[in-house]
C-alpha cells in the first residue's frame, strides 16, 4: 500500500527508452543506402534486338537510349549526338559500364558514332543491349 502511494506521488510514469531501436533502424538505413548500386536509366522505351548469345551485364551504371527516330537519351534527357561522351562520363565512376540500348528500327551509324563518343570521352566499358532470343 505504501508503494501505490509514493509512485503515484512523485509522478514519475514508467516509458520504454526507443532510443537504442532508432539508432539501429537509422544505422541499417544508412548501410542500405551505401551498398545499393544506382544505374542511371536511359528514359525511353526501346524494342531491343534479339539475341541468343545475350548475357547480363551487372556492371552497369549508365544507360544510353537510341531511340527508333535516331535520339539519343542519357538519364531521361535527350542529349545531342556531339555532346553524349561528357555527359555519360561524368555519370560514370570508377570501373562502372555503359549499356547503350539502340532501337531496332535505328540506324547503326549513329550507333557506332555514340560508342565512339563514349569511348572518346574515356569510358571503356561499352556494350549494347539485347533480348534473349533467336533472332
């Protein structure tokens, strides 16, 4: 009876501590964030070419479209042919890769003229996408 009456007194409630729950959730938060590769995405629709000796390309980080009407599109913008090597560079880290997705219906000089300007700029890394499939 004595205890009710001085707990009930001092006004002191009893409440669980979330402080340690939230540094856990914001650490794990912030390892997710870090280990998550981004690839930048070209922004367009593309019917890719079939082909049966297509293979996945885990290194990518970038994204070049070529679309059927010859416009070439980098992280959602069209980008001009001349300018697309420092654009896709600057995207660009370390020993990441550039996917280029070209159009069926698109011509294969520009396609060789974006892998040039690529390649100019000081990416290396360059493949051009397909669908897995008999052609």
């Amino acid at each position: 009876m004595r205890r009710r009456r001085l707990s009930a007194e001092s006004g002191e409630a009893h409440e669980v501590n979330l402080t340690p729950m939230l540094d856990v959730v914001f650490i794990m938060l912030i390892f997710f964030i870090v280990t998550t590769s981004f690839i930048k995405e070209s922004g367009v629709e593309i019917e890719r070419p079939q082909s049966s000796a297509a293979s996945p390309r885990p290194d990518a980080q970038v994204m070049v479209a070529i679309t059927a009407e010859d416009a070439v599109w980098v992280d959602g913008q069209p980008v001009d042919v001349h300018r697309v090597g420092g654009e896709v560079a600057d995207l660009v880290s370390g020993e990441g890769g550039v996917v280029i997705q070209a159009d069926r219906a698109s011509t294969t000089g520009l396609l060789i003229e974006v892998m040039d300007r690529i390649r100019e700029a000081g990416v290396d890394n360059v493949a051009v996408a397909a669908r897995r499939g008999s052609p």
